[in-house]
C-alpha cells in the first residue's frame, strides 16, 4: 500500500537507475521506499547545502528523468518548504521554478 498521494521526482537516469538497483532485493514497490529514506537523510541527517546542489544539478547538463514515488505527507511538506525557500512553487504534485 503506498505511503501518501504521488510526487513527482525530478532525477538524472542514472541517478534512477542506482536507486532501483538498490531497491530490487526487497521487492518491486520499494523504490519509493529508497527516495524516502534519502531525501529524508538528505533534509534531516546531513550538512548538506540545498542551494549548492542545486547548483551543481543546473550545471551538470544532464538530460532529468521523472520518477513517480510515494513519499508521504510530511516528507511531501517538507520537501514543499524546501524548494520554496529556493525560490520553486509547487503545481500540482511537482516544483517548477519561478
């Protein structure tokens, strides 16, 4: 059973491939379940500087992927708040800048 509505996820195919490798031993519906767990890390667990990788994203010149994952409400929010302060707007379930 899925964890909340549906997002969209903007990713580098690689990037998509790397994370249904690492799901595929435990099942095919657990690719939402990696995303989760790395962007929750990624909000709450690291130093990392959201600005800065979005930087290196727009600079990367690498054609981006959706990726469809449940990733819950709080998660949703927070990512929500996130691209907010980096100046995206939510429509609909995805971030597009302004």
């Amino acid at each position: 059973t899925p964890i909340g509505s549906r997002s969209n996820i903007k990713m580098d195919p690689e990037t998509k491939r790397g994370i249904a490798m690492l799901a595929e031993p435990f099942g095919q519906r657990r690719f939402s379940a990696v995303v989760r767990l790395a962007i929750r890390r990624m909000l709450t667990e690291s130093p990392v500087d959201i600005a800065e990788l979005l930087t290196i994203r727009r600079n990367a010149q690498v054609t981006m992927v959706i990726a469809p994952v449940h990733l819950g409400d709080d998660l949703a929010s927070q990512l929500t708040v996130c691209g907010q302060s980096l100046g995206f707007r939510p429509i609909g379930a995805a971030m597009c800048r302004q």
